[in-house]
C-alpha cells in the first residue's frame, strides 16, 4: 500500500532523496557531538588543559552550527516532498472521478469522495511532511548509537537487548489494536460531512420546515459518534507515550545503577558514562521517533486504502470499442433494450425498449413519475449502459462512438439544473468555450434567456453566484437551455427542463427551436401533455415499458394512460 501511495510522487522524488540525505548527515554530526564532549571532560577537564577543552567546544559548536543548517533543509525538502504527494494523489482521484459513469459515482457517497480528496489525503501529505525526520533519523540515530555505546562499555550495553524487545511487543500491540479504529474514524467523518453537506444543500427546505432543531441533533449526534471514535483510537495510540517512558526510565535508571558499581570498581571512568548515557538518551530518543512514525504509517494505510478504493474502482463504461467516427444525423434507434442499475439487482428498472426516431425528428416522453423516462435517455450519451439490447445512433451502437464525441454531440439539460459559481457567460460558455459573442446571444435568444439577461445589473458579466441563487428557476432552466443549444448538437434532449418556465414562455421556446434548429433531433420528457402534444411522436412509458407511441391524436384515440393524463390536466386547467 505505502509503495503505491508513494508512487504519486513523481517529480518530488528528488525532494524526497535530498530530504533524507540531510537527515541523515544531520544524525552523524549529531552523534560526533557526545564523543567530542567524552573527549572533552576525559582530557581536557582532567588534565585542566584549557586550550584542549576551547579546541573541543569549538568542535562542538561547529558540529552543532552544521547539524542546524541540515536540519532547515530536511524540513524544507519534507515539506516539498509531503505537500506535493498530496497534490499528486488529490489530482490522481479527480482524474479518476471525471471518468466514473454514473453507476461508479452511484458506489460512494458524494460525502465519502469529499473526505477521501480531503482528510485522508492530508492524513498522507503530514506523514510525510512530518514523519520523514524520525523515520530516516530514528534508525540512523538507533543503529549508530547502539555501536557507539557497545563501543564504550559492552557490559552497559547489553541493557539495551533487554529493552528493545520489550518495547518492540508494546509497539506492535498497540499499532495492532489501532489500525482499524483509524479506518472506522474516517468513516465517522464521512457520516459528519454528509449531513452537514444534506443540510447546506437543502436549507431553504429546512428554513421552511423550521426543522433546525432537528438537524442540530441529527449533526450532534453524528459529530459525537466521531468524538467517541476519535477517542477510541487515540486513547490507545496516546498508550504508546507510556510505554516509550517507561522503556526508557527503566533503561536509564538501569545504566545509572550498573554505570555506577562499574565506576566504583574501576571499569569506567565518568567521562564515559557522561557520553554512554547521552547515546542512551539519543537512542531513546530514536526509539520513541520509530513508534511515532509506526502510528503515523498506520493512519495512513487506513486513508491510503480509501484513496486507493477510488482510484483503482473500474469503469465500467470505455471506450473500449470506439473507431474513429462522428455523429451526422442525429437518428436513435433503441433495439430490445434492458436496464437495470445493479447486476445483482433483481428486476430491471427498463424492460423490451423498441423505437426509432429519425434524424430532426421532435419526440415526447411522458408517463407516470417512476416510469424511468430519465433512466431512458441517459442511455442514449452512454451516462449508463444498456444491459441487454442495443442503442443506436446513426445506426452505429453507442459503444462504438468516442465518448467525448457521443456526449459533445448529444446535449442533454437534465431534470436537475446546475450553475457553477462564475458570471453567467462563463457558464454559457460550458456549452462551447471559444463560443462568439453572435453565438452566446443567438443562443439565449432561442432560450428566450435574452429576455431577462438585458435586464440583469451586469448583463452576462453578472455574478451567478454557488448554484445560480441569484435567478429564479425558470431563468436558470433557461439559461441550461441555451447552454446545451451552444454546443449545436445533432440530438437535444430536455428532461423536464421548462417545468419552471410558465406555458407561453415554453411554447416561444419551442416555436423557436422549430424555426432556427430544424434539422436538429428533439427529445422532451414532460409531466405537462402541453409540452409534448406539438411533437412528432410521443412515447408513453409505464412502469419501465412502452406502453404506447404515436402522435398526439393518435394517443387520445387508443391509449387509455394518455387520455386519463390528458383529461386530469385539462379538468385541472379549467377549475
């Protein structure tokens, strides 16, 4: 896992190599410095040669001076190589999103993805940023001030091989124990970014509802979930403190003990035990830098799996059998077509769809809500795959068109309208970026936008702001209108896209669409018969089935769901 995590580091490798090198000549300065000083109180203090001990101390000082200079530049060259790991890997799951279908998206919540480009990513970035120093220092420091001290006195030493075996089964039990908790941690976290996520979302609907005290205890209680699994996790990493402390006084205490009886007997002079326990210490000291940075690497292999369940999920739509084409005339042809979301699932949600629309052609949809008129349409630019039967385009499968060819080609203004935060031409501007001003007006002229875009303070340079909030809803339907006309498509597809555009403002639309867009093919899913009657065929969908075709006429005459619709909007246009 940490392998692959640290492939994402590409050009910030160097930065890496130049990191370690430096801690590493830091550690070795840093271990001459006892030395010098052994040297110091055994020659200089004892014989009280002055000069010897200003020789030493500037020794030291030098030393010292160095390892300082060393150690900015390890902090920086970790902090480059941390923060562009994070980046790296950032950009690695945003690439990957932009190629999910809507069926990968549909295995996370939006939530989760939010933490995993975020929180665990960040989780990374610090232990690499922060962890780099005790993870190449911390065994340098341990390996040679280990062979230092069983250098001076061997006895002494074999203290050590009583306590790092002890610490060692400390470590590793409590590393064991807090694995999982970290990953049960993130997923509290993706539970408290959901419903802070719902809630800034809908919180016109909660403002309406006055269901603010609710939401607070819904967020309370899940913000005290990631308290208590906080806690959890590090309440039994915080034992790995204890434990080094412990080793530590133990080892210390043991040195002084037996440093002391040899010193009595002679074996050691004071000097040297001054020197043994400062290795003593630094070795600790490394020891204590290798247990944190094993508690770092284990939050971070719980992130490091959830980054990697993004990137490595499949994609179930390519472009596997693409060929080199493009779409000319906008015909669509649906063969036997089945649906459903899940292959596991049980029933389908689209079943034995047939039906051909010719190039230019204008087709209504309409049913019952749940009959899957949208889950019909995303087929056609492949936001889904047909599980059996074909789609057709031009009389080529949809499979064998490049994808970005098929959906550039295929506008669609989906049932849910979205503004990006930007002035309202760089939203137009989605449909085509190098788009003329002749364009951007014509456009909005079909959309019957123009209409009140003249009237905004700022005309198309006004602010939307996040979502649009500054325009009402039949506006921003508008405004996705005229987006998705910029692109000229061969096929335009409206799903329930005027249903917040008053009835004579709709039928401007269409009026226009049917003048300037003749040769373009329409499709207009609708609840309102309104909105389709004027179309060349309507479909009628019921419960994920072809339930009629034909025109307006056609369906008033036999098809007994299109006239209980039609008697039910008209009876409710007269009252």
């Amino acid at each position: 896992m940490l392998r692959r995590l640290f492939s994402y580091m590409h050009q910030y490798k160097k930065y890496a190599f130049l990191a370690l090198l430096c801690i590493a000549a830091e550690s070795v300065f840093e271990l001459i410095v006892p030395l010098i000083m052994a040297d110091l109180v055994d020659v200089g203090v004892a014989s009280g040669d002055r000069e010897y001990i200003f020789r030493k101390g500037l020794e030291m000082v030098i030393c010292g001076v160095i390892a300082l200079i060393l150690g900015v530049g390890s902090a920086r060259f970790s902090a480059l190589a941390g923060q562009g790991l994070g980046a790296e890997l950032r950009l690695a799951e945003y690439e990957k999103l932009q190629k999910y279908s809507f069926s990968n998206i549909d295995h996370f919540r939006v939530s989760s993805l939010v933490t995993r480009l975020t929180s665990d990513v960040t989780n990374i970035q610090n232990t690499v940023s922060t962890g780099m120093r005790p993870f190449c220092r911390g065994p340098v420091m341990l390996v040679a001030a280990t062979g230092v001290a069983f250098s001076i006195n061997k006895e002494l030493a074999v203290v050590f091989l009583v306590a790092l075996p002890v610490l060692a089964c400390l470590l590793f039990c409590i590393t064991m124990k807090v694995r999982p908790l970290y990953g049960t941690m993130q997923g509290a976290i993706d539970r408290v970014n959901r419903i802070i996520q719902e809630n800034l979302t809908a919180i016109r609907v909660v403002k309406a509802y006055v269901r603010g005290d609710y939401e607070i205890a819904k967020f309370e209680q899940g913000n005290e979930n990631l308290k208590q699994q906080s806690e959890r996790a590090f309440r039994l990493a915080a034992l790995n403190m204890p434990a080094m402390q412990f080793v530590m006084y133990g080892t210390i205490l043991s040195i002084l003990w037996f440093g002391g009886e040899l010193i009595n007997t002679g074996g050691m002079e004071v000097g040297e035990l001054t020197g043994f326990l400062s290795y003593v210490l630094q070795i600790l000291n490394s020891l204590m830098m290798i247990s944190n940075v094993f508690l770092m690497m284990t939050r971070s292999i719980a992130s490091g799996v959830r980054i990697m369940e993004v990137i490595d999920e499949k994609i179930d739509i390519t472009d596997e059998k693409a060929r080199d084409i493009q779409v000319e005339r906008g015909e669509i042809e649906f063969q036997h077509v089945w649906f459903k979301y899940k292959k596991e699932a049980k029933e389908y949600v689209l079943s034995d769809i047939s039906f051909h629309i010719a190039p230019g052609q204008t087709v209504g949809i309409i049913g019952q809500t749940g009959a899957a008129k949208t889950t019909l349409v995303q087929l056609i630019p492949r936001l889904y795959e047909a599980a059996k039967g074909t789609v057709r385009v031009d009389g080529v499968p949809v499979e064998e068109y490049p994808m970005e060819h098929l959906r550039d080609a295929v506008a669609m203004v989906l049932q849910k309208n979205t503004l990006f935060s930007g002035t309202l031409l760089s939203n137009l501007k989605w449909g085509k970026e190098n788009a003329s001003m002749e364009e951007v007006e014509e456009a909005c002229r079909i959309a019957c936008a123009d209409e009140f875009i003249q009237n905004l303070p700022k005309g198309y340079e006004t602010e939307m702001g996040q979502g649009g909030v500054n325009v009402s809803g039949g506006q921003k339907q508008r405004l996705c209108i005229a987006r998705a006309l910029l692109k000229r498509p061969k096929v335009l597809i409206l799903d329930d896209s005027t249903s917040a555009v008053d009835t004579a403002t709709e039928g401007r639309i269409r009026q226009r669409m049917r003048e300037y867009l003749p040769d373009m093919t329409k499709i207009i899913i609708a609840q309102r018969i309104s909105s389709v009657r004027h179309a060349d065929q309507i479909l009628i969908l019921d419960d994920g089935k072809i339930n009629g075709m034909g025109t307006h006429e056609e369906l008033l005459k036999n098809n007994e769901i299109y006239r209980q619709i039609y008697d039910s909007q008209k009876e409710g246009a007269e009252l």
